[in-house]
C-alpha cells in the first residue's frame, strides 16, 4: 500500500522531457517571445489588488464574527477588485504534501495532510472567475515554513504547485477542477534560492500542458530595494506584477515627501533589467490603520498616486492588505477624505470600495467597457472611464538608500471559529455617485 505522498508523486505526473535537458528547456521558455491574449488586462486601465484569506480584522475583534472576513464570492460581486489573492500556501513540505492556511474560512484538509479542501471556496472561486476576476494563490506569508535548498527542489516543487492548482492533474487538487490564474511569491524569507527556477517550470508546465488560463506570476517585495528574498528572482525570472508593499519600512507611502526614504524611482528602474519588460509595479497600502504600519487615507494614497502614474509609466494600479480591513474601514473616508461615493440612505463606501473606484476612473481605455463586455473578454469585470489625467512618461531613476526591513502583519489565523456565516446579497445598483477627490496642492516628487 503506497503512503499518501507516494500515491501523490504518483497521480500526479505529467508527461514531458527528462530532466536531462532541463537547461535547454528552461531557456526556450525564458526566451520564448511574450503574446497578448483574450485574458489579459488592457494596460490602459489600472488594476486593484486584495488580499483574501487571513481574516487579519477578525483577528483583532474576536468578539464580533459578523464582520470577520466573508467567503471570497463576496469580495467579486461588485467592481472593486480586479485581482484577489488567496492566502497563504504557508508550507512546502518539500518531498511531501504542502501545507495551507485559510484562517476561518476552511476545516477540511484531506486526510493526513494539512493541505485544505472545502467546496465553499471552490465555488467562490469560480464565481468569480465567471465574473471575470483574477484569481491567484500566495505562497509565503511572515509565518510558515518555505523556501528551496537548490534548484532542483524548486523544479520539483512547481510541478507539486501545477497539479494542485493550476493546468495539471491530481486526485489531491484543492479546488478540484478549478484551475486558478496564478501564483503570487510573498516570500518574506527562505531566501532566493531555487526561486527562478521555480517559476521558470511553472512556465514552462504551464505551456506544454496546454493549460486553459494564462499564467500569472506576481511577487510581493517589501519596498526596500533589493529584497533580501526576491531582488535576484525579479530580475531572472518571468514575472508579470511586481506587488510592492509601501509600508512597514521606512521607504513606506508615510515618508513619500522625504527623498532620501521614498524610492519609487529604484523600483521603477528594476523593469528594465526584469525579464518581462511589460511587468508593472503595483502600489501596496495598508487598508486600514491596523492593517500595517504606514496606512495613509484615501485623500494621500491617491494624490501619490496621481504623482507616480502621471511620472512613471510603469504604475500598473495598487494592492492593498488586505480585503477583511478593507471592507470594515470606513473612518479613513467619510470623516477624513469628504465626499465620496455613498449606497443609498447615505452610507459610504468602505476604504476599499472607494479606492476601487477611485482607482478605475484613472483609466487611459478609450471609451467604457461594460462588465458584461469585460466578462466575456476574459479580463476584469471593470467599469472604466476615460480620466482627466493625461500627462504620463518614463523617468530615469535615482538609487535608494538602505534602511531596516520590517514585515507584513499577518494575523494569527483563528481556529475553531464558528459556523461559516452566509455572504448578505450585494446590490450594485444602491450606488447612486461618485465625486473625485480633489488635491489640496499638488506635491513635488523630489526627484
């Protein structure tokens, strides 16, 4: 009787050359020319990046389960988010069975393994894919086991990741026949070794299993440059976001008017020497005061943002962390930001509703795009409109000054929660306006 992890390595091969020419093939693939297609997003139109998955908000209130972080579905029935990463694939288990943690969200794992298996997340996933989001997995976090000895544990390892979750096959997928849109590397330490190798076979897998969704690579570096896990992979590996979290450091969105901290100009550079010369860097924020040190409000986070896309051409939108405080942040908009987009009876949206939107009228799309149209494209289920902002260029940057790394918050995951709590249905037509945030000044880059 072959033990779990045999039956594993056995159900779950794929067919393709011997590692013999594993050089030979890692370079094609690095070298093979890049091609757009139906599901990737128009670079005109910027994008909004959540987190979903630790429930970092219920974490610090315990005592109120109603606003804990809901089932993912919930977080795509309106336009706010583009992409949503589902965290965390927190341990390796190299040679075995990897490990997941979804905090309140999900029990089940299948038998001897810390590997989890519900229905409600599979299904809210494919949701929202229907609905034209993307959808990634994190691999990483600030707690978990990870990390690679050598390149060879890392290809090994990509083909664990490509049966469970993307085009390949296994009696063990997570999501059975739902085949996600990507991997996200929140490597905060394992180190870089074996990590290009990793993506490179994921690639690589991705192309000779004939996988039915674009590969999507993100990397969420902190904003200290180079990251002391990820600066050598955003270079040699095919990487398409690059999830820069502007917090907890001293190069956070907090210090953006001190030149010797802010280094947007360093990260912006890094595209030229990346693989992929059409990635883009994402803006990371805190959504909430307690989400991470350096939060800034809706009223700054955009006029910096405003500042660094009308500068940079590499500014492809902003993440945030994460959804559950998000969703439950409103004091960082009505009382602070003024008027904003309000629901009927005169409730506004939450911190992350607002960014959303906010964020989607900086579109360069020419005309708008339905979200029945997007759908069916296979992009993201956004409304766009065309934005006044029309001044944008490529800058040569500066270099960065080293400083005191910090890490993302990521909340103990809570155990034996409580029966899940059914999602309240979302009416997208309670929305009734939206006024633009007017900048008390206009803010020098100092560069």
């Amino acid at each position: 009787m072959l033990t779990l992890a045999a039956q594993f390595q056995r159900t779950s091969t794929v067919t393709y050359s011997d590692r013999a020419d594993f050089a030979v093939d890692l370079s094609a693939v690095a070298a093979e020319p890049r091609v757009a297609q139906l599901d990737d997003p128009p670079a005109c139109r910027p994008n909004l990046v959540m987190y979903w998955g630790q429930n970092s908000w219920g974490g610090q209130h315990l005592d109120d389960p109603p606003n804990w972080e809901k089932d993912i579905d919930y977080y795509c029935q309106d336009d706010t988010v583009d992409v949503i990463i589902a965290s965390f694939l927190i341990n390796y288990n190299l040679g075995g069975i990897p490990g997941t943690n979804f905090a309140n969200h999900c029990n089940e794992t299948f038998p001897n393994t810390q590997l989890h298996h519900c229905a409600s997340i599979t299904d809210g996933i494919r949701y929202c894919q229907k609905r034209g989001k993307k959808i990634l997995l994190s691999l990483g976090g600030a707690e978990g086991r990870y990390g690679f000895p050598d390149d060879k544990s890392a290809v090994e390892f990509a083909r664990v990741i490509h049966n469970l979750y993307l085009g390949g096959k296994s009696d063990l997928r997570p999501f059975d026949d739902v085949v996600l849109d990507g991997i996200d590397l929140d490597l905060e330490h394992g180190g870089p070794t074996g990590v290009t190798a990793f993506v490179t076979e994921l690639r690589r897998l991705s192309v000779v299993s004939n996988s039915p969704r674009r590969l999507i690579i993100s990397a969420a570096p902190q904003c200290e440059y180079p990251d002391a896990n990820l600066g050598r992979p955003l270079e040699e590996a095919d990487i398409d976001m690059v999830l820069v979290q502007f917090y907890n450091n001293w190069c956070g969105l907090m210090n953006f008017d001190n030149i010797w901290a802010w280094n947007y100009p360093v990260w912006h550079k890094l595209i030229g020497r990346m693989v992929n010369k059409n990635a883009k860097i994402y803006i990371g924020a805190p959504s909430a005061p307690a989400a991470g040190r350096g939060f800034v409000n809706l009223t700054r986070l955009t006029q910096i943002y405003r500042n660094i896309s009308s500068t940079y051409d590499s500014v492809g939108g902003m993440m945030l962390w994460d959804v559950s405080n998000g969703w439950n942040n409103y004091d960082d908009i009505a009382t602070i930001d003024g008027p904003v987009a309000r629901r009927a009876g005169g409730k506004s949206l939450n911190f992350a509703q607002a960014t959303g939107r906010w964020l989607h009228r900086q579109s360069k799309c020419p005309g708008n795009v339905s979200i029945d149209e997007a759908v069916s494209a296979g992009g993201s289920a956004t409304v766009t409109i065309p934005s006044t902002n029309t001044s944008k260029a490529g800058a040569e940057s500066t270099s960065d000054t080293p400083g005191e790394e910090d890490r993302r918050p990521v909340s103990r995951p809570i155990r034996n929660s409580p029966p899940r709590l059914s999602r309240p249905e979302f009416d997208a037509d309670e929305f009734i306006s939206f006024a633009e945030f007017d900048d008390p000044h206009e803010f020098d880059s100092g560069f």
